[in-house]
C-alpha cells in the first residue's frame, strides 16, 4: 500500500482492492475471491463457527467467507455489508442458494454504518477492512452496538509475510482501540492473517 496514513478519517478512493468500483472493481472482486481464499478458511476454523446462530460479515467483498459461513454448523442466519455495489452484486450472485432459501441476505453498508439493528449477532467478522476504515473508534463502536452482549468481535487483516501487513504502530493501534472499545481485546496469529478478537 506504499505510504499509507490509516484511519484519518477519509474514507478509502482510488484503490480498486480497497473499494472496487465499476469494471475494474468487477475484476478485483475476482482476483480478492482467489488471493484469499486460503485466509478466509483460516479464519473460519479459528473462529470454531458451532458456537454461533447469528453471524454478520462487514466488507464481505466477493462473498467467499459467507459462502464457508452460510454452511458452517450450527449457523442459522449470516448478513453481509459492503459499501461496494459490485462487491454486494458479486456476493449474492456467489451465494445465490443461501439468498433463496432465506439463510443469507446482503446490502450496501460499512463498517462505521451497517444498517443492522442492535444486539442482533453472536459474531461480527471483518476480514481485510480495517485499513480502509476512515475511523477505528467510529467503525469499533458499530460493530459493538450490533453485538449480543456476550457476543464475539473478530477484526482480521493479513500477516506478517504479506506485503500488505500492518505496521507495528498500525497493529497496535487496533489492539488499543479494541481494548478501548470492548474492555480487553487479544491478538493471534494464524498462518495467514492476523486475527484480533474481543467480547461485547
Ligand atoms: C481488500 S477487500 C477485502 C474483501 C474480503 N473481505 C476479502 O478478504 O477478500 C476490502 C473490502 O472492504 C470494503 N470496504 C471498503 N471500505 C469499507 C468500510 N469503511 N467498511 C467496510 N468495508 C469496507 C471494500 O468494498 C472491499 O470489499
């Protein structure tokens, strides 16, 4: 991402990864579905999905980790956000199934504005957003509010061997807003990503 000044309060442009856009947002869509497949399934195994009913993915992008979800056990209800109209459009077409039979619904919205009423979710994930929040705390306090109490925050972006990792000062600048937000937060590191988690 070269020089980069995260959470300024701007919102992202100019990126089509960052937020895909028209035809050339269609193709990152393709490329994002690809590329990270592998951490998406991470992701998922780390979050042991039985616990779960009711699941929100924010910055759902193609739609990959909702397909894993929508047939995880124990998941009765998945939602995806996206303030990408391409993305929403790649998401439900990749999860056409789920949509029809009522497990799965997706919309535009963003971390900072789900659109999602309080309290409804066991667990929010986001996977490879953070950096394209224009306010840590703004978007923090949305997935908190739409949280059970109880329920689980899993803010995942990733590792230390990609060329997109979070600086040190990045990194702990999302532990930190966690903890603020959430009371305690915890960090790990999966193969391919790295995964911040709190409870509401
Ligand atoms: C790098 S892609 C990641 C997509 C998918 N989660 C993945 O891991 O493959 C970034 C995604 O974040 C979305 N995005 C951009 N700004 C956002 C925001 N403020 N809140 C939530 N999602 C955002 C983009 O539209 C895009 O789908």
């Amino acid at each position: 991402m070269g020089e980069r000044k995260l959470w300024s309060g701007e919102p992202v442009g100019g990126n089509p990864f960052a937020l895909p856009r028209g035809p050339l947002g269609v193709a990152a869509g393709w490329v994002l579905a690809r590329a990270n497949r592998r951490q998406q399934a991470e992701i998922l195994e780390a979050l042991a999905p039985g616990h779960y009913r009711s699941v929100l993915e924010v910055g759902c992008g193609p739609g990959v980790l909702l397909d894993l979800l929508a047939s995880a056990p124990g998941v009765e209800e998945v939602a995806g956000v996206d303030p990408s109209r391409q993305m929403v459009s790649m998401a439900r077409r990749r999860n056409a199934a789920a949509l029809r039979a009522g497990r799965l619904r997706v919309h535009p919205g963003s971390a900072g504005a789900t659109g999602e009423p309080d309290a409804a979710f066991d667990l929010v994930v986001t996977v490879n957003t953070v950096a394209m929040w224009p306010s840590l705390d703004d978007s923090l306090a949305e997935l908190y509010r739409v949280l059970r109490p109880g329920g689980r925050a899993a803010v995942s972006w990733h590792g230390a061997s990609s060329r997109f990792a979070l600086t040190d000062e990045e990194d702990a600048r999302v532990l930190a807003a966690l903890r603020r937000r959430f009371g305690a937060a915890e960090r790990r590191e999966l193969g391919s990503a790295v995964l911040f988690e709190a409870r509401r």
